[in-house]
C-alpha cells in the first residue's frame, strides 16, 4: 500500500493543498464517527473498496457476496418458515421464498438466515426510534428441504448518510448517496462459507447507480405481482390476510463448501 500511494503521488503532482485537504477528511471522518457510526467504513463503502475487497474474495461458484452495511444487528429474532415480519406495518406485501443449496444443488436442511430491511419510510429500524426494535429483522433456519419463506414489504429505496465527509466526497464528484432498495441476508450453514449478501428486485431506477456498489447481475429478482392469495404456499402464517395485489420472489441461495 505505501508503494502504490508514493506513486500516486508522483503520478498526481500532488499538491501541499491536495495533500491537507485528504488528510483533514481523514481527520473529520474520525470526528464524526461513533459507535453507532463508522465514516472509515461508509468512505470504504462509497470508494467501491468494500466492494472490491469483496470480489476478490468472492469464490467462482456460489452466490456472490456484496456489502454488509452498518445496520446489521445481532440478536435477531426468530421467525419460523413461512413467518410474517410486516406486523402492523404499511408497504406493499412481499412473499420472499427460496432454497439453501450446495454448489451440487443439494438443498441445505438447517442453513440459518439472518434478514434485514428498510421499513416503507427507507429507514433501518436500528436508525429509526419510531420502529420497534427489530422491525424487520429476523433469523429463520431451513427445512429438510433447504427452503425459507417469510412475508414481508417491498423495502424502499434510501441514502447512506451524506451529512460527513464521505458524502462531501460524494457531492465533490458529482455523485448521489441514493442505494437502489434491497434485502439484506446473512446465510450460515455448518461446512460452508458464510454469504453475506443482498438481493435486488430487478425494476429499481438506482440499480446502475448505487452509492456503495453492491449490485450483481446474479443479486438481481424479479418482483413478479400476484392477483390470487390463493396461489400462496399453505405455509405462509398471514397467507389468509394477504390481498391483491402482492408481489412474489423466489431466490435460492448458494453456498460454497469450506
Ligand atoms: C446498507 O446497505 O445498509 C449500506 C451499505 C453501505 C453504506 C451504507 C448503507
Ligand atoms: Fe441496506
């Protein structure tokens, strides 16, 4: 790293001027942050080098990986398969379904999900004290049959805070913090990698724009709309109380072996 930054600054003549300013956005990045925020990270994020750290550790085969975020919480709880995590909330209902499996496509009995999302305001419950604690977070362990299933709301599209220096860096060059809407997921499962990644509905405006990078052509579903909650799976708890129209994803998940 000290190699390549010597020679970025002989390739760039940097300047005394240009050399301050980086070290004073260092310095502000490290005012801003605390415990419940880290610029360092968003800086990573918003540079494309968490992305990249990423893809190069990505495996050929499996699900590939993308960005964490800061919103991720421990301590989830547990939704059975075929539960709800919209409760009282508003949104558009989504039914979200789908497999563990092994590179071989063998399904993966026990896999566990951890789950997270915006709510319909494009908040995290962790940044948000209107939301109840853990709203729309969840963790849901497979079936014999490797399959998960949970009802939920169309996540909405939100911005990675801009009010710091990462977003004066944003701004500087004429970028937005807009992140096209996503789930979020954690996948564990004994004997394989551990996945962390998001999932896209594919008719989101910012998937070719998104502020941390972290779309993947195999990251992106199709919302399909569904007119008859008849349709539903039998397994689905509020299956009775959903009304057209409704939307549908199917996304399996694959797992590389350690
Ligand atoms: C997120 O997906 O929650 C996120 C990722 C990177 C930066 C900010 C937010
Ligand atoms: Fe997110």
């Amino acid at each position: 790293m000290v190699h390549h930054l010597h020679d970025f600054v002989r390739e760039t003549n940097l300047t005394h001027d240009e050399w301050r300013k980086g070290l004073e956005l260092l310095y502000q990045a490290g005012e801003i942050s605390s415990p419940e925020r880290n610029e360092f990270v968003l800086f990573s994020d918003v540079l494309g080098l968490s992305s990249l750290v990423d893809m190069v550790n990505s495996p050929a085969d499996g699900t590939p990986s993308s960005v964490l975020g800061p919103f991720h919480m421990r301590g989830a709880p547990n939704v059975e398969v075929g539960g709800d995590l919209i409760g009282d909330d508003k949104g558009v209902a989504v039914v979200v379904s789908g497999r563990v499996l092994t590179t071989n496509g063998q399904p993966i009995a026990g896999a566990e999900l951890e789950i997270w999302q915006t709510a319909e305001n494009g908040l995290y419950s962790a940044q948000d004290e209107q939301q109840p604690d853990y709203n729309f977070y969840a963790c849901m362990k497979t079936g014999a049959d490797g399959r998960y299933l949970f009802s939920t709301v169309r996540p909405a599209p939100y911005t990675v805070p801009d009010d710091g220096p990462a977003g004066e860096l944003l701004h500087a060059t004429g970028r937005h913090p807009w992140r096209p809407s996503h789930l979020h997921f954690i996948v564990t499962a004994a004997g394989h990698r551990t996945l962390v990644t998001e999932v896209f509905p594919s008719d989101d405006p910012y998937l070719d724009q998104d502020a941390a990078f972290g779309v993947r052509e195999q990251l992106i579903m199709d919302y399909k709309e569904g007119n008859n909650p008849g349709d539903l799976p039998d397994d689905l708890a509020i299956k009775s109380l959903i009304k057209a129209p409704f939307y549908t994803v199917d996304f399996d998940f694959v797992l590389v072996s350690k």
